[in-house]
C-alpha cells in the first residue's frame, strides 16, 4: 500500500483537470458554428426558411433566447452578425451551464445545443450520431486554425 498511495498521488496531480470554457475557446467555437451554419454568410436563409443568419437561428431559438435576455430585438434582427452572436451567447448563457450540466461546460456542449436544443448534450440513438456528425464537422473547423 505504501507504494501505491505516490502513484495515486501522482495520477491525481499529473491527469488534466476540466477547466471552465474561456472566453477564446467559447469565441472560438462560435465561429467554427458560423463556418458549419452559413460559410458565415449573413444573409444565408436556410432549413426551408426556417433558419436565418449567420448561425442559421430558427424563431423558437431567438424566442427562447431574448425572453431569458435584455438584448430585445425582433427575429429578423438575426440577419445582423452581431445580434445573432448576443442571441447565441444568451441562449449559451441560459442552458450551457455548469449547474445544468453537472460539470465544466465543452466546446463540444456549445455546438450541440446550438444544433440540437438544451437537451442534446443527453441525446441518445438516431439524434445523438446526427449531432456527433455536426460536432464533428465544427471540431474541423476548431482545428483548421492549430
């Protein structure tokens, strides 16, 4: 046991610990979004017109994300980079949280909410290998700068 307890010890210490998503990794992640959503094209209109904007955000999206924000605005407003990044950041802010999620929020959680809702971290079947796809394509992004 005596030699045991400086190999957990060293474990413990040396194995890489969650760290909250800093403000690059989250900027960074927005913008691989943007690139997977819309080649980051403003005016892009997308899912039978269902989507708009850089981030392709559907009305339920906007809605849910201005009734929990102070940022107003109306969903067409969508079409405007700069709108659309404070609507994702408060859709971020409400559901991509560590309190939620039980653990540090990922780059990984950010992308699936964004295309599969507040739930999607949890998804299963079906919804979870179409969001592990999506995620897949954003991570190129992520990586294509490194």
């Amino acid at each position: 046991m005596k030699t045991l307890l400086p190999l957990l010890l060293l474990a413990l210490f040396s194995t890489p610990s969650a760290h909250a998503l800093t403000e690059k990794e989250m900027n960074d992640v927005l913008a691989a979004i943007r690139i997977v959503e819309s080649n980051n094209n403003p005016n892009a209109v997308g899912d039978s017109g269902n989507a708009i904007g850089v981030y392709q955000i559907w009305r339920v999206y906007h809605q849910d994300a201005v009734e929990f924000s102070e940022i107003g605005g109306e969903y067409r407003d969508c079409f405007d980079p700069d709108y659309a990044d404070k609507v994702v950041r408060a859709y971020m802010k409400r559901y991509a949280t560590e309190k939620r999620l039980g653990r540090e929020v990922t780059q990984r959680d950010i992308a699936v909410m964004h295309n599969g809702g507040p739930r999607a971290v949890w998804a299963k079947g079906k919804k979870k290998e179409n969001l592990d796809r999506y995620w897949a394509k954003v991570k190129r992004e992520l990586n294509k700068g490194k």
